[in-house]
C-alpha cells in the first residue's frame, strides 16, 4: 500500500467527539492535526504541507493558486470538512490533479437552519444579557430586556437552497410567518406547496421584519446587501446570518446599525476569523457573535466526519468518491 500521510488542518471538531473517525484514518496513514493562521500565504502553507498527500480542510486557511503551484509532492485528496468551497482554489486543484469533495448539503441542513433561527432568538429576546444579569446578581433588570414576538412577521429568506428553504419552512410552520424569499433557482413547486412567496431583492428589504442571509457566495452575491439596500430596509429590522460574513458590507452594516435601520444583527460567521472583543461587530451591543459553531450539532458533526473519513477510505481503495467538485 502507498505510504498515505493525513494533515487535518484548522478542524478542532474532527475526531474530539467521534474519535473512531481518527482511529479509521490512522489505519490508513500518518495523522496530524495543523492549526494555521486565515492569512497564511499559499507558499508558506504549501511549505507546512510538504510530505502529506492527503488534507481534511475546515473552512480556513485558503488553499489558492500559490498553494498548488508550490506544494513540491502531489496533494492527492482534499475534504473539506463542510459543504463550501470557498477556500479552495478548485480550478488550480484540478491542475495539480488534486481530488476536492465536500459534505453533501443535506447534512448541515438541519443544524445550520436551525442556528440561524436560534441565533435571531436569543438575539431579538436579549437572551444573553438577560443570562449576565442573573450571573450578576441584577434580577431587578428584567425589565430592560423588551424584544418582539417572531410569530406573524414578515421573514425575508435570501438564498433559498439547502438550508435557507429550511429556515423558511421553520419560520413559516413555526411562527406563521408570511415568507419571502430571494433566489433564481428557488423550487417554484415547493414555494407554492408552503404557501411562501418568491419576490425581488427590492421587495425583500422593503418589507421584512426580519431577514435571514442564506446565500452562496460567489461573484453575485458578494456585498449583496450594501448601503443602498440597507437604505431600502424597514427601520428596525433584525438580520441573521449563518452563511458567509462576505455577503454583507460590514462598514454598511455597522452605518445601519448606529443609525437604527437594522435593531440587531446576528452573526455565527466573520470576515477574520477568529475574531476578537476589539472588533466593531464583536463589542456592538446590537450584534449576537457566535464562533462559526452552527454545524456543530451532534449528529451533523457526525455526519461531516464520517463523509470525510469515507472520502479517505474510498480513495486509497480506488472506489468512487461523493460530492467531487474538482
């Protein structure tokens, strides 16, 4: 058998609760774990790399252009370790003859929709200050902790794929909601069958009480919501994003902020990440920050590692492999 050699880089989740996903690996190779920087160059990444023929990849470092073209022995597999792609340069990949698969969206759909409701929630119920106030002893400050009923609202749902259709459906079911959703490629089929209608952008913002970023990101995507679309919004709606931070102008959105447009935002993604108590969003008191953790529910990560760990298996095996994009 071909010496295989396993780096799983920036994932502190593969193997921590399912640690038979790294006992199936280390039956195959060496595994090492690798923690590095977002900003790594694509060299100095490729230089760490050297001798690994095989990479489980979070969602960061960026495995560019430079990355291929400088790692010196062939990277014969890379799984990501979730469903984007962002961060792989796939074209110079398939240059480089490099396999890239991902996780099939269907096992983060549940755990990510769901998130991006949680999220709102405790947002919009003031649910982590009211916690603080208890831990402090200041029960008395119950009643600063005012927030709005969700059932009934106008929810705005932008990108309506894998799991922004999931969080339509939470929304419309859940809290009787009147729905509106943004995307070409909606499920015309199943929108009519919900009862949830498929509008413009410009409608969107127009009127919703709440909006829920659910978005690929690509080239059309990018900055989709910047100031003249946060001019357009209902003064004092709440946002969620559980997709990419990529999708919003962040000085856009900290200008609404200040100014009252948009009541509170919640995030579990970031342009830096991590990103720390110094940062404009983080110390916001309108902002919910959470650490890019909406996967992380006990049956997706079990299902992202052993995707990952088939994707490894299956390869050193010559069987065929799920979810290639490169």
């Amino acid at each position: 058998m071909k010496n295989y050699r396993i780096a799983i880089i920036n994932s502190s989740s593969f193997g921590k609760y399912f640690p038979d996903h790294l006992k199936r690996l280390e039956k195959i190779g060496e595994v090492k774990h690798f923690t590095f920087e977002n900003s790594i160059s694509g060299k100095e990444l490729a230089d760490a790399l050297q001798g690994f023929n095989i990479v489980i990849a979070s969602v960061r470092p960026f495995f560019d252009k430079a990355f291929f073209d400088n790692k010196k022995d062939p990277l014969l597999l890379l799984s990501r370790h979730g469903i984007g792609f962002n961060n792989v340069d796939v074209i110079a990949a398939k240059e480089h003859g490099t396999i890239v698969t991902i996780v099939p969206p269907l096992v983060e759909r549940d755990a990510v929709a769901e998130n991006a409701v949680t999220n709102l929630l405790a947002l919009i119920r003031q649910t982590v200050q009211s916690q603080a106030a208890v831990k402090s002893n200041e029960w008395k400050k119950r009643a600063s902790f005012l927030g709005i009923n969700v059932t009934g609202k106008v929810v705005g749902v932008i990108g309506c794929g894998n799991i922004g259709s999931r969080v339509a459906e939470i929304f419309k079911h859940g809290f009787n909601a009147r729905l509106l959703v943004v995307d070409p490629k909606v499920n015309k089929e199943w929108a009519h069958k919900n009862n949830i209608e498929i509008v413009e952008l410009d409608y969107l913002l127009q009127n919703s009480d709440i909006i829920s970023l659910n978005a690929s990101l690509n080239e059309t995507s990018y900055h989709i919501l910047k100031e003249p679309q946060f001019s357009l919004m209902k003064k004092g709606v709440y946002i969620t994003n559980t997709a990419r931070a990529e999708l919003i102008d962040e000085s856009a959105l900290l200008n609404a902020l200040d100014s009252g447009i948009v009541a509170g935002h919640a995030t579990d993604v970031m342009y830096v990440e991590p990103s720390y108590d110094d940062h404009p969003l983080v110390k916001h008191p309108k902002v919910l920050v959470t650490p890019h953790t909406s996967a992380y529910a006990i049956e997706c990560l079990q299902g992202m590692g052993e995707k990952c760990v088939q994707d490894v298996e299956n390869f050193v095996n010559n069987l065929e492999l799920q979810s290639v994009v490169s």
